[in-house]
C-alpha cells in the first residue's frame, strides 16, 4: 500500500516544532522532512497510511492554531510516484 504524505506550514519554526510534535504523538507516522521556505515560512512532511496521516495533520493544525501562526495543511493521499524525490 503507498503511502500518504501530509504537509503542515507554519510561519516561525517554534510553532512548526510543537505542531510537528503533536503530530508524532497523534499517530503512527514518519517525520520526512522539514523544510525552510524563507520569510519565516517552514513546512514539516509526514507520511503514514491515509487515517494516521489525517489524524496526525489534524491534530498539528490545531496546536499550530493555538501556539504559533498557522498557514496552511494538506494531505495527498495518493502522491504521484516521482514526488518521492521530493522529500529525500
């Protein structure tokens, strides 16, 4: 089974740290990367299997909400076979 990949981005890296680690304790998924943008804009990917992705973003976004200044979240539950380049 693929696996899903789920993106959360934050502006400031502390409130991207503590999402990311609710996003860990939420659910059985994997820290790919982190990934600084610029102008304050950091993106942490995770993947899973759909359901603890979903859970796992979810979870982060909420915190993400409360402790720093929330952007953006998405999950690809299918991702394309070459976007696996991107998170190496």
């Amino acid at each position: 089974m693929k696996k899903a990949l789920g993106l959360l981005e934050t502006r400031g890296f502390t409130g991207l740290a503590v999402a990311t680690d609710a996003m860990l304790k939420s659910a059985s998924v994997e820290l790919l990367k982190q990934v600084s943008i610029g102008g304050g804009f950091v993106t942490t990917v995770i993947t899973g299997d759909v359901g603890s992705v979903k859970a796992a973003v979810e979870a982060g976004t909420e915190v993400a909400k409360n402790v720093g200044e929330f952007v953006s979240s998405h999950i690809i539950a299918r991702p394309h076979d070459e976007l696996d380049g991107m998170f190496k």
